[in-house]
C-alpha cells in the first residue's frame, strides 16, 4: 500500500510503521489511518508554531490569551487518540492497581 501524498514526513513515518505491523486493508480503516496520520503533522506544525511564539498572546485589547495552537495541540491529541482505539492499534497497558475488594 502507497504512503498517501497529503502526507508529510512524520505522518508518512508514522503510516509505515503501522502498515509494517498490522494489516489493515478496508478503505475506511486505510482513509483513518490517513487521518491520524494527518493529526501527527498538524500537531508537530502546531507545536513548532507555539514553541516559537510561546504559549501565550497579547490579544488586540491588550489582554494575556493563550496561543490559539495549543488548542489545536489539544485537539490532535485527542483526536488521534481517537483515531487509535478505532482502529484496535492502542497497545493494551496492564491496571495501574488491583481492583476493589468488596
């Protein structure tokens, strides 16, 4: 399966990575892998962009607001958190403590 070309170098890094493991062939699992890895790419831009500008703004009343990237930093997280567990790819993590005992 060819790397979409929408993508950019982390995006098709991540795309590779996942097809060498798993094998996912349905078109609608393919076009979520794409959007995840399209998540990856604004994420690393929108990072960039709040690493350079900091994480807060002076608006036009002269107010302290915070950088418009860091909710898309916010939004492409989730999402490709999302993203992940519709595709069953999350790695299963073990219970950080035993369950109750009644």
């Amino acid at each position: 399966m060819t790397v979409p070309k929408s993508l950019k170098k982390q995006g098709r890094s991540f795309w590779r990575g996942v097809m060498s493991e798993f094998q996912l062939e349905d078109e609608h699992d393919l076009r979520r892998l794409e959007m995840a890895a399209q998540c990856i790419d604004n994420l690393r831009e929108a990072e960039a962009r709040v690493s350079e500008d900091g994480m807060f703004t002076v608006n036009r009343y002269g107010s302290m607001v915070e950088h418009p990237g860091v909710k898309i930093i916010k939004d492409m997280r989730l999402l490709f958190v999302k993203i992940i567990r519709e595709l069953n790819l999350d790695v299963t993590v073990p219970e950080s403590r035993p369950p109750r005992r009644y």
